[in-house]
C-alpha cells in the first residue's frame, strides 16, 4: 500500500527510493497510478486495461514499453485468453490461476518486488496488474528488433565461421552455447552494471576449466564499478584491467564466438554485454596479439609462417624510424658506402632534419589512415592512396622530404597495420624509440627496447604474467606461441591459464 501522499511527493524525485519505500496494493487503480507516477512523462510506457467477458469484475491492466515488446505474443497470449476465457468468479481467481492456467506464455513470473518489476518492463517484459492481488506477473515479451548475424569486418575469417557477435546478449550467448555442448559445465553468470543504466552483463566460462580465484577476482572487480551507466564493454576494459596506464591491453577482446569458444576451452573467462558486440576474455597475455582465429582452420606449417610474419612486422614497425635516424646521424659507419652515398645525395636539399622528417611524416600517416577509419569504404579507400602516392611523391619532388624517408615511414605504416590490436602502443613506442635514438643513437634504441622488456615482463593480468608462457622452458608450453604445433602435439593447455585441468588431449601413441 501508499505509505502517505507526503512520501509520495518526495519519492516521486528519484525512482530508486520509490521503488523499495513502497508495496503493492490490492487496488489495481492504486497500483497503476503508483507506475504513472513512476514513470511520468515517459510516453512510450503503454497501459492496456482489460476485463473478461463473462465476469466484468475481473479487471486487468497489461503495461509494456512501445518498441521492446512483441505484440502478437501480448495480443494472442495474455490479452486474448483473460478477456475470451470462461474463468471462475473473481472471488475463486488468484492470481496463481491466471498464471499457470490462462497466461500461454513459456516465461512467467510472479513478484512484489518493484525493483524487479521496474527492471523487468525497461528490458521489453510486460507487468500484468490484476485487481485485487498485491502482486503482479512479469511476462517475457521481448521482440525489439536486432542486427542481422555478419562476419566482423575488423576480423576477417578465410576457413573459420562467417558469424560474430551482435548487440543482443542472448543471441550472443545463444551462438555462444552452440560451439560449447559441454553439458552442465558450461555456467553463464548475469550482473547488472551501472548504477542508473542497470545494463545486463554475462560472465562465462567452464567449470572445472576456469581458475576459480581469477573468477571471484573479476566478481570483486565489476562489484567496485560506481558509474552510472555502462554503454560498452570498453567502460569494464578501463575499470577492471591491470596495469591501466600501460599502452598494452590485459583484456582481450573479440567479435568471434568462435574465439571466445576457444579461450574458454582453454580455462579464460568471458564477459559479454548487453548492446555491445565486443566479447573480453581474460586472462590476456602478451602472445595472443600475435594469434589469429585463422590459424587454427588453416595448415600449421602457413599459420606459423603467419604468426612469424607478425611478430617481425611488430619488431619492424616500432625499430626502423630509430634504427635509421640513428644509422644515419650517429653511425654512417656501419652502413655500406654505396647505400650511404645514396641516402646523402637524396637529402641534398632537404630543408629539415631527419628527426623532423620523421616525426612530420609519421603524423601525416596517423592522420591519413585515421581519417580513412572514418569514412565510408569507398572513400576511404581512395584517400588512402592520394595521401599514400600523390602526396609522398609531391613532397619528395619539393624537397620537403627525402625519398629514403619516404620508403621508411611506408614500410613503418604497413608493418605496422598488420596488428591492428596494437596500434596504439605502437604509436607511443615508435615515438619514444625515435626520441632516444635522436640523443645518444642506437643505444637510446637498445635502452628502450630493454625496458619495453622490463615492463612487459613486469605486467599481470589477473595474477597471470604477461609473458606467458615464453618464460617458461616447456615445450609443451611453447608449442602455441611464435609458432602453432600440429594439435596431436598440443596435449595440454596453458599452464597458468588451464591450471585447473591441463589435460586437453591424450598423448598420441606412435
């Protein structure tokens, strides 16, 4: 029941205090005005009255939010049978009949908690008022309209599935369940994040697989998030990663079902959101920027050449701007003359120094390729080779830069794309590797590689090291690293990851 009209008024500022400093009443046009109350000035909050037929004092009222719900299952499931429906008289009608004898729907609840009903009708549920009962039924109804399955864009499959993750958490979850038959082992965990925007989040993992103390630790880490309203799974990324002013990620993240299947059979934890088609896992470890979905649906022996591939353009990316300006200002000596003799006669000319080149067409990358980012494809793509030919080659002819420097900064910008993950800390450690090489050569160089090693080695995720596992001498720990073994050869899983069961294969009898 209304406490008093006073509280009434108060409560009325703030919808959390409203709905636990207030019951139910046995009034249906009580119950109804306290929702009015509650959500005024909401006008896609829709309220149907309805009485059945043969004993008009059976009286109804259905409240649904325009847009989120299913129509048809209202019209046919919940309005139609209470209203057309030979029921008893209303003295012999408790709510519990009207719920499992005449609602034909698979989900029905019945409450008196408003903290749930309030919740239960902003995610696409339908309330049922029943006159005469102090509490009411919350009826799944959800039908708002989704994005059609697609293959990520950012994450491309040659042999693997063609599906990715959509803004729906349960369809997520529904694709999820699909690759993972695991019976009873499979555990999916609901939270609900943001002190405001209640946003439905899903913990997954297998049990028996994942480590236990890491689970409890990201429990303990999402209870600690007191932001009002959780849009994406980049807001959880920032609060619950460790080493959070490092350029490196210690949350991985994907649009592939079929990764995040994968990460769970090797012990890591998911977390997905509602209204976001990111999935993170975690443990995240340092290898893992280098592996790709596809190298597990192609041969070994190319998915290996791949992951080489990309650790070398790693390497590449963030070395040659320093190594060259260090070459070329500090120790002309050690290259060969001819080469030497070439790069100078190139620069004849040239207004700036090598630090200025550097750094000027660098920027100008950034700035072309962020730009193309944000264009339609299209567009995008032709931007991407004017900025690329025509003005490198403009440039080069005004001697306003040099075409060593040219060769350089595309050779840096196309290593570089080949770990999109990465491409932040690439920026940063381009920059700080050209800075030191610019002062003392190639040992500023040598200095920064080795505390990029000191940090790398220095970070955890979740309690996991960061280098995991090319700290370790195993060969059965390496054998998914800088290359892929042949599965007969993988027959355990990730030390420090998998470390509740190892086992992920019998050893293969010759």
């Amino acid at each position: 029941m209304y406490k008093n009209s006073r509280k009434n008024k108060a409560v009325a500022s703030n919808q959390a205090s409203r709905t636990t400093e207030y019951d139910l009443s046995d009034s249906i046009e009580q119950n109804e005005a306290f929702f009015h109350e509650l959500f005024k000035n909401d006008d896609m909050v829709v309220y149907r009255h309805f009485e059945n037929q043969s004993d008009p004092a059976i009286k109804c009222c259905a409240i649904f939010v325009a847009g989120m719900v299913n129509s048809e299952i209202i019209n046919e499931n919940i309005i139609w049978p209470i209203i057309s429906k030979v029921l008893p008289k209303k003295s012999q009608l408790p709510l519990e009949v009207i719920q499992t004898q005449v609602i034909m729907a698979h989900d029905v609840q019945k409450t008196k908690d408003l903290h749930k009903l309030t919740e239960a009708l902003n995610t696409g549920n339908t309330l049922l008022l029943y006159d005469g009962a102090v509490e009411a039924l919350i009826i799944n109804t959800q039908g708002w309209q989704t994005r059609a399955i697609t293959e990520p864009e950012n994450e491309k499959s040659l042999r693997g599935p063609k599906e990715g993750f959509t803004e729906s958490l349960m369809m997520n979850l529904s694709m999820l369940r699909r690759k993972l038959n695991t019976y009873h082992q499979s555990k999916f965990k609901f939270k609900s994040l943001g002190s405001r925007a209640h946003t439905k989040a899903c913990i997954c993992y297998i049990e028996g697989l994942a480590n236990p103390a890491i689970l409890a630790e990201l429990e303990k880490r999402l209870d600690q998030i007191q932001l009002d309203g959780i849009l994406g799974t980049g807001y959880i990324d920032e609060f619950i990663k460790d080493a959070p002013l490092s350029p490196f990620k210690t949350i991985g993240s994907t649009e592939r079902p079929d990764v995040v299947a994968g990460k769970m059979l090797e012990g890591r934890i998911a977390l997905l959101l509602e209204g976001s088609p990111v999935a993170l896992t975690l443990p995240h470890i340092f290898i893992e920027y280098f592996q790709s979905g596809d190298d597990y649906y192609i041969n070994f022996f190319f998915s290996s050449i791949s992951r080489i591939i990309r650790i070398t353009s790693f390497i590449f990316t963030i070395s040659v701007p320093a190594i060259y300006l260090a070459l070329t200002n500090f120790h002309p000596e050690i290259l060969p003359t001819p080469l030497l003799l070439s790069i100078s006669a190139a620069r004849q000319g040239v207004a700036f120094p090598t630090i200025i080149e550097l750094l000027v067409l660098g920027f100008a990358f950034e700035i072309i390729r962020e730009a193309g980012n944000r264009m339609p494809t299209t567009i995008g793509q032709a931007l991407s080779i004017v900025g690329a030919l025509i003005l490198g080659q403009a440039a080069v002819e005004a001697r306003i830069v040099s075409a060593p420097m040219v060769i350089v900064t595309g050779l840096t910008a196309v290593t570089g794309l080949m770990i999109p993950g990465l491409s932040g800390a690439i920026i940063i450690l381009r920059f700080i590797f050209v800075i030191l090489a610019t002062f003392i050569g190639f040992y500023g160089y040598i200095f920064g590689m080795i505390g990029l090693l000191l940090h790398l080695f220095d970070i955890r995720s979740f309690g996991v090291p960061y280098m995991t596992p090319l700290n370790s001498l195993n060969l059965q720990d390496i054998k998914d690293t800088v290359v892929r073994a042949p599965w007969w050869y993988m027959e355990n899983r990730p030390k420090f990851i998998g470390i509740m069961n190892r086992v992920r294969q019998s050893p293969k009898k010759f």
